[in-house]
C-alpha cells in the first residue's frame, strides 16, 4: 500500500508543476497582449496631439514640433 501511495505523490508534483508552468505562461502573455495594447493607445495619442497641434497652430507648429521629437 506505501508502494502505491508513493508513486501517486510524484505524479501529483509533476502534475502541479505543469499547471502552475501553464498559469505563468498564460500570465505572461496577457502581460504581452496589455503591453501592445498600451503602445497601440500611446500611438494614437501622440497622431492625436500632432493633428490637434497642426489644428490650432498651423503646419510651422507642427514641424517646430517634429523637429523637437529627438530631443526628448
């Protein structure tokens, strides 16, 4: 009866090893998914600002402003 007692426990281990190894992993790809997303809504701001400028400035705003960007 230990015989089968301990063959069951390393098996149970490995078993919740590999569940918690696919947990990270999916953890780890959500975190990649919310990241593009995050560059996504930072692009789309910065076109954004760029057309509000070019709206309320004129077209020297915004080459002023282009000329700016290696500076930051």
């Amino acid at each position: 009866m230990s015989d089968e007692t301990t063959m069951d426990e390393p098996t149970r281990a490995a078993t919740r090893t590999e569940r918690f190894a696919s947990w990270l992993m999916e953890r780890e790809e959500k975190r990649q998914d919310r990241e593009s997303n995050l560059e996504g809504l930072v692009r789309l701001n910065v076109m954004v600002s760029f057309l509000t400028l070019g709206l309320v400035g004129g077209f020297e705003a915004v080459r002023v402003g282009l000329s700016l960007i290696p500076y930051l």
